[in-house]
C-alpha cells in the first residue's frame, strides 16, 4: 500500500518581531498577547524589572549573512517526495551497530512526586501541585499557585504513568516488545532533592535508579541517560509569587538565569564561576559515580532551547519574573547551559583518564530543531530559513560542536540581536578540546519560511498536522536537517537521533491502536532516515522514538498524546492537584491573579493516586511497525507477503500490558506482561 499526504491544513501565520525565533507555536498564544497588552499598560513595568527591547531589523536581502546561503538540498522546491511506497525497514537494511529505541522522561512517566524522599522541582511549581513540606518548595500553604501560561490547568505529574512503582512491570513490557535500546531521564530532585549537594543525597533516589537500570541490563535492554530534562530542582530557583526578586542579585538563587549585573545595566552570564554550574558538575558525577559501570552513553542536557527559549511565557516552566524577556533571560540561561555541558564533558574526560570510566563510553547534548524550508527560491527566503535553523539549532551546537574551528554564537545571531552574551577565549578553546563524542537530535516537524517587509512569516501547506499545533508531518525535512548537520560540524560526526514522534488525542485502547498518523509518521521517517544514511553519507548511528506510552505532555497535560503505546491513565481526583480554589500566577505582571475556578474542576485532567497501580499499557500500530524494524524479519514473512501475516494476527487481538482487565466496549480484556502473539516474532531480549 502507499501512503499519501493529501489532506490540507489551515495555513497557520506568526509574525516575528526583533528578537530570533519570537513566535508562538502554542495554542497559548491568545493568552500571551493578552498579557503582553497587560504589561505594556504598566502593570509589568511597576515592579522595576529588566525588559531589554532591542530596534526592529528590517534589512535588505539575506539579513544576518555576509553571504546569502545556498538552497538546502536534498530535494528542491517543487521537488518533494509526494507519497512513500510501505516496504519492511528492518535493523538489516541500516548500518550495523545502528540503534533503535524509544525514550521517556522522568518528570513525564514517574509519578511518586513526593515519595521517596524527592524535592519539589520548577515543573511541581508551575503545574501548582502541592508541595507544601517538600525540600525546596517554595510554596508554604496549600492550595500552591499555578502558573497562568499553564494550557491544561488542573494537570500535574504528580501520579503520571506511575513507573516510580510500576517500573519492573513496564521493563518487562519492554522486554515483550523486543526493545533493545531505551533512553530515559534522571530525575534531579530525587537524587539531590534542594538541588545543593550538602545539603543531602537521597539514598532512595540513589537506589530507584540502579534497581531500573539492573532490571533493564537483566532483560537485555541497554539504557541511555539524559542527566537533564528540565526538572530543576526549585531549591536552586528562589522564587516569589507577590514581589518578584531583582535578578542578578547573589543575595537569591538563581538557576540557570545566574548572572552579574554590568555597569550598562546587562545581565552578563554568571558561567565558570556560577553555584548552578558548580552544583550541575557535582549532581552529574554522583550519577557518573554511581551508574558509569552499567550506562554506558550519556547526555548531558535535553533540548535546551526548549527549557530556556520557551520558559519565558511560552509554555515551560519556569516561566516566572523577573525573567520574562526573551530577549535576555534565554541567552543567560543557555550561555550556564553550555558552560555547564562543558564542565560535565571535562569531568567526564577526566573519569576516562583515571580509569573510571572506559574510554568505549559516550558522552554527548541532545539538541531539538524542526526544519525550516524556504518558501520560494528567493535568496530573503533561503537566508530566512537559514537564519532560524541557526538561532535554534546553532544556537547551541555552534559553541559546542564548533563551525570550521570556531565555537562560538552563529554570526547571525550576534549581528542581528538585542542582547548575546560573549564567551571568553579561554572557554573557546576548552569547548574546542572538550568536545562531544556525538551530535544528539530530535526533530518532529516541518515548516516553509519567508521574509517579506522585514518579518518572517511560518506557513504549512498542505503538510498534515498532529493534535499539536506545532506539529506538521514532512519526512524530507528530516533528510534535510540531517544533511544540515552534516554539512555544518563535519561529515563524520556520528548524529544520533534521539526523539523523533506523532500526537494525537484519542481517549480510548481501540481509537489509539489504530494510529494511521503514528503509523505513517515511522514508516516514512526512518525511510528518509535511511536515504540520508545511503545516498547522502550521513553518519547517523540511531532513531529513537519518542515516546514509549503516553504520558504527561508538559503544559498540554495528558490532553496531547505522543506514546507508541496507548496508556489507560484512570483518572480521578487528586488531592495534591489544583483545585477551583488553587490561586494562579500571573508571570507577566509577577503576582497572584485570581483563582483557577473550574479549569481546574473538569474530569480527566490528571491521575489520582488510589487507582494509579491499575494503569495499563495498550498497544498501538505504530508500536508494531517499529517492532517490525528491531524484530526479526524472516520471523515477519508469510504465505500473504513480508509482515502481512503479523500485522493481521497482532492487529485482530487487543494488546494489553499491566495487571488486571481492561473494560473496552467490546467486553474485558485481560492485561499481562506478555504476549501470545508478540512472542512469536519478537527476538528474546
């Protein structure tokens, strides 16, 4: 069969401004400009915070280049692939060693939020779960505020997918499933719950995390951790919902905003020298310490233009004054945040060295971009497209992977921005020698770019889109931003694609295993994975799917669903979770602005406690397609053609992982950790 990308989209239109990449691909963006509207009026202005604004640009053709760049290839306009033949992609047809998997976060799957002895993080703060009691908490009596730009207000982490307690259960699914590769995320408030290493390491975190990764070793899984997936312990982030505190003020903590204040009033990164560096460095080699002689590959950071870029009013936590700019406060946060993967990468060389750890281990900084592809031939659109990719993607990678030996900020942002903070000469060179084994990248979508009258424009075509309003489906724009990583940090740099997903809404077991999107969305990226592999000598050693099941979807809540299994999250009501009468915070005006009212009262929204041990996993095509790829595929053919045969026969029965039965309208259906069906195709882990 052949799939085709006929159905046509909305145009979706944002304008940006002066600063690179201000644009919206929320829903929350009514929301936003509201209170922009609000701020401006001088409810913002009154609290004396720092708002840089920087001249709108509106130069001539290629602004931000010396030089228009060239077309991106493959593929030229007009030239996209329209439809992608269905053929078996198996681990044969890729190189050998080449890694496919699946990954989650520990924020977003482990529940247990104030279990065995964790802290209280930025994301417990902005969802306004009850953290009253917890170490680091900034909140002292509940009901605890909620953060306004919050979309599914009412949702929390706080039971989630309940893997704190169901982890044996779900690497056992794992295990069913033939997964061969799983990369997962240490939560940093369970294993330092302030964030300060004297002030205590939680022994329980400790030991939670070496049980998983002994159950995953024992069932021939290989795991992959990411030190850091945006769950700041808030011990290190002083925070105050009435009076915001001045920045740049060492009398506060100040995360990753940790900074000095210079005599023209600019907030200069507090790097080398900051306690957020220092105290990043010390969790990091707890955990190299620990788990160095079972894990093998590490990254030090996920998507950190994700957790600073949108964490100033656009979706992520912590979203909170005075950092609201985001002009300003993303380039502090990401100049710590490259300085602190460094610190990481040079006691990570030095374990090497010492013997601790071999040198067969891999380090690296998993980085996100979507590709932008220009309009039209035009040389302002080509450039445009370009300028994006680098304030995303170059953003970071161009300090720490270096272009033609320099690592520093792409020329573009520097020539064209507000405000950029400067690395001094001796941090280039540290970044030069200490760099990664290899170039971490997630990527989901695909947009055309054009400049016209001195603003960028974002259209989609008629690409199809995911429940995310972000999220447009173009596996060429895969190829491409392959070849763009290529091209720019060297042919032989080994890229490893670390999250690559589909959403959607579906409320139920049968609707969700039916994932036609899902299902297209792997067929046609790995097939364009492997053209980059084979026709354009990209060194791409992994795909890793993103996510195993549904789980908490950040400020969407659970309403977005992005798992390769369907997940029966039970809803109910939690106690620890806002409520109506939960206050919420406003962070544009930086003070309480009234109450959540029945945002916060609608049915399921969030997971509760009681039934959270009931939760089962459900099977879904997708999940079966990659199966396809990591099983075996002279196990996959039959009299009816190569995989026919395995899709009817897992397609006709209901797959369902957990304990217990799963009431669906056609009667119950009883849950295991195994699969009658599976077990025939699956190579034992």
């Amino acid at each position: 069969s052949w799939f085709k990308i006929v159905k046509p989209f909305t145009t979706l239109l944002f304008q940006f401004e002066a600063g690179i990449m201000r644009w919206l691909t929320w829903s929350l963006l009514p929301f936003r400009a509201f209170t922009e509207e609000a701020c401006l009026s001088g409810e913002c202005d009154g609290v004396g915070l720092l708002q840089t604004k920087g001249k709108e640009e509106t130069a001539a053709d290629c602004r931000g280049f010396e030089k228009c760049p060239e077309w991106p290839m493959p593929y030229h306009s007009g030239e996209y692939p329209k439809e992608y033949p269905w053929k078996s992609l198996t681990m044969k047809d890729f190189p050998p060693g080449f890694m496919l998997g699946v990954g989650t976060a520990a924020f977003q799957i482990e529940g247990a939020y104030n279990e065995g002895g964790r802290g209280a993080s930025i994301w417990d703060t902005y969802v306004g779960a009850n953290t009253v009691g917890m170490p680091g908490s900034v909140c002292s009596e509940a009901p605890c505020p909620l953060n306004s730009v919050m979309a599914d207000k009412g949702a929390t982490g706080n039971v989630a997918n309940n893997h704190y307690h169901k982890y044996k259960e779900d690497v056992a699914m794992m295990k069913a499933i033939g997964l061969k590769y799983y990369r997962f995320s240490v939560a940093w408030p369970r294993i330092v719950p302030t964030g300060v290493v004297k002030d205590g390491i939680n022994q329980e975190g400790i030991a939670f995390y070496h049980s998983l990764i002994d159950e995953l070793i024992k069932s021939g899984i290989t795991p992959i951790i990411t030190i850091y997936h945006w769950d700041l312990p808030q011990g290190l982030l002083d925070m105050n919902f009435d009076s915001p505190n001045p920045p740049c003020d060492k009398r506060y903590k100040q995360g990753w905003y940790e900074c000095v204040m210079s005599a023209d009033n600019k907030p200069v990164p507090s790097g080398m020298n900051s306690m957020i560096v220092s105290e990043f460095l010390q969790y990091s080699e707890i955990l190299l310490k620990e788990y160095g002689k079972k894990v093998k590959m590490w990254a030090t950071f996920n998507e950190a233009w994700t957790f600073t870029h949108l964490a100033s009013g656009y979706g992520k936590a912590p979203s909170m004054q005075p950092y609201m700019d985001v002009d300003v406060w993303p380039k502090v946060a990401g100049h710590n945040v490259i300085l602190a993967h460094l610190k990481v990468v040079m006691k990570f060389r030095e374990m090497q060295t010492n013997g601790h750890l071999t040198p067969g281990h891999r380090i690296f900084i998993t980085n996100n971009q979507d590709w932008r592809e220009p309009l039209t031939d035009k040389a302002e659109d080509i450039a445009a497209a370009h300028y994006l990719v680098e304030g995303g993607l170059g953003w970071y990678c161009d300090p720490i992977y270096g272009v033609n030996g320099v690592h520093d900020y792409p020329y573009s942002m520097k020539s064209t921005l507000p405000y950029m903070p400067k690395f001094s000469e001796e941090e280039k060179s540290l970044l030069k020698a200490y760099k990664p084994d290899a170039f971490g990248l997630n990527h989901y979508g695909t947009s055309f770019v054009a400049y016209d009258g001195g603003k960028y424009t974002i259209t989609h075509g008629k690409l199809v889109q995911g429940k995310s309003s972000w999220l447009f489906r173009a596996a060429w724009g895969y190829r491409k931003l392959l070849n763009w990583v290529k091209n720019r940090y060297g042919a032989d740099l080994e890229i490893w694609g670390t999250e690559a997903g589909w959403s959607d809404g579906i409320e139920t077991a049968l609707g969700g295993k039916n994932d036609f999107g899902r299902l297209t969305y792997y067929q046609e990226y790995l097939q364009e994975a492997l053209n980059a592999i084979k026709e354009d000598g990209v060194k791409m050693k992994s795909f890793m799917a993103w996510s195993l099941m549904d789980n908490f979807e950040w400020e969407m809540g659970y309403s977005e669903r992005f798992g390769c299994l369907w997940n029966e999250f039970l809803w109910e009501t939690d106690p620890n979770a806002p409520s109506a009468n939960s206050p919420i915070y406003n962070p544009y005006a930086g003070k309480i602005s009234g109450k959540c009212g029945d945002e916060c009262s609608r049915a399921k929204v969030s997971p509760g406690p009681s039934r959270a041990k009931g939760q089962t996993r459900h099977m879904r095509n997708s999940m079966l397609r990659l199966i396809e790829a990591w099983g075996v595929p002279e196990k996959l053919s039959g009299p009816n053609g190569p995989n026919e045969d395995f899709f009817q026969a897992a397609t006709s029965v209901s797959i369902c992982f957990g304990k217990g039965t799963y009431e669906t309208e056609d009667g119950p259906v009883e849950c295991s950790l195994e699969s009658d069906v599976l077990s025939k195709i699956v190579v034992p882990a």
